[in-house]
C-alpha cells in the first residue's frame, strides 16, 4: 500500500482491519509506517489470495499493489 494525501490514518486502519484481518494495532503500525516510509508491506500470501484483497482495498480508494518478492 503506498501513501497519499487523501485518505486518513482512521480510514486506512479501518481498511486494513476490515480487509486484512489485521488488528486495530498491527493497521495502525502500518499505517504509520505507509506515512512515513511511502509504503509498505501490508500482507504476504499467494497471488489467488491477495488479488481479492487488493481490489478491495482499490475499491475504497487505497494505493495498492502485488509486488513479487
């Protein structure tokens, strides 16, 4: 997920954890690190799961990518 100027840290938690599964803790920490860093890893798994994922997070108007690595 890459950062931007447009949504808010509570808006981004909320997709992390809703999406993600992610706690309200583990979405804030990344949250804080997309902020900073402009972007970070938000979830490691196999294609077929993440591609649902990242659209969905698309969907609610985030950065998101699948990067091989």
């Amino acid at each position: 997920v890459y950062n931007d100027d447009v949504n808010t840290f509570d808006w981004v938690i909320e997709c992390l954890m809703e999406i993600l599964g992610h706690t309200h803790e583990q979405a804030e920490q990344l949250s804080m690190i997309i902020h900073f860093k402009g972007k970070a890893t938000v979830k490691t798994a196999p294609f077929p799961v993440l591609h649902p994922k990242k659209d969905a997070l698309i969907d609610r108007g985030l950065s998101a990518v699948i990067e091989e690595g």
